[in-house]
C-alpha cells in the first residue's frame, strides 16, 4: 500500500514555493533574508516532519522560530563571554 500524504520535505519545498508571490514582492535584501528563513525550516525538515503536525505551516514556522532561537543563545552567549574578558582586562 502506498503513502497518503507526501513526505515533509515534498510539502515544505510546496509551502515555500506557494510564498512564491510574497518573495517576489520584496527587494533583494529582503528576499535575501526569506531565504535564509527557508532554509533554516529545510536544516529542521526532520523534526518537523517528526512534530506531524496536520498544517505543515506549523512545523516550517517552528523550526524558524527554533534556529532563530539558537542564533539569539549563541549571541547571548557571546556577548556574555566578551563581558567577561573585558572585566578580567580591568
């Protein structure tokens, strides 16, 4: 018996395409940006696919959401360790 419903990944690329007419709305440096969320949603394209979550929306936007997360901890942690090597400089 086959599949009744298409892998994630098929419908993640058919969400992102369906975006389409927005991307062409924006410049390029927002068009720039839009990408690189879609592709933060294609790096978590396992999980998601793994939340099976009935609008698949919801998995393309928590897994931006989640990268997005990741990126502000990594510059948190950043910003925290330069604070710390400047006070030890003091």
């Amino acid at each position: 018996m086959g599949r009744t419903i298409p892998s994630f990944r098929l419908a993640l690329e058919a969400e992102i395409s369906s975006w389409g007419s927005f991307r062409k709305s924006l410049n390029p440096g927002a068009r720039r940006i839009l990408d690189k969320l879609f592709n933060e949603a294609r790096t978590y394209c396992s999980a998601s696919s793994n939340a099976a979550r009935p609008v698949r929306f919801e998995g393309m936007l928590m897994a931006i959401i989640f990268a997005q997360a990741r990126r502000v901890e990594d510059i948190a942690r950043g910003i925290e360790e330069t604070r710390l090597e400047l006070d030890d400089v003091r």
